[in-house]
C-alpha cells in the first residue's frame, strides 16, 4: 500500500508541474514595431550621469 500512495504522489507532483510550466508560457519577445527600449534609467543629460566613485 505504500510503495502505490508514494508513486501517486510522485504522479501528482509531476502533474503539478508540468501545469505550472504550461500555465507559465514563454517569455515576452517584442514584436516588430514594439519599442524595445524603454531607456527608462537613462540620464536625461550627461550631466546627471551617477556620480559613484
């Protein structure tokens, strides 16, 4: 009895994650004509460049 509750287990946890896998998808990939680069941490001149030694 415990050798089929221990690979039912291990049937659900492989279940499990090949659901949150699928659920998951692919990463992002920009589209053509999608602004890649927001530059959202550029300096607005070089003036304001980090100052970090």
């Amino acid at each position: 009895m415990l050798p089929t509750l221990i690979v039912l287990l291990l049937v659900v946890v492989a279940v499990a994650a090949i659901v949150w896998v699928v659920r998951k998808g692919p990463p992002h990939v920009a589209r053509p004509g999608e602004d890649q680069d927001t530059a959202w941490n550029d300096p607005f001149t070089p003036s304001d460049r980090d100052r970090r030694p």
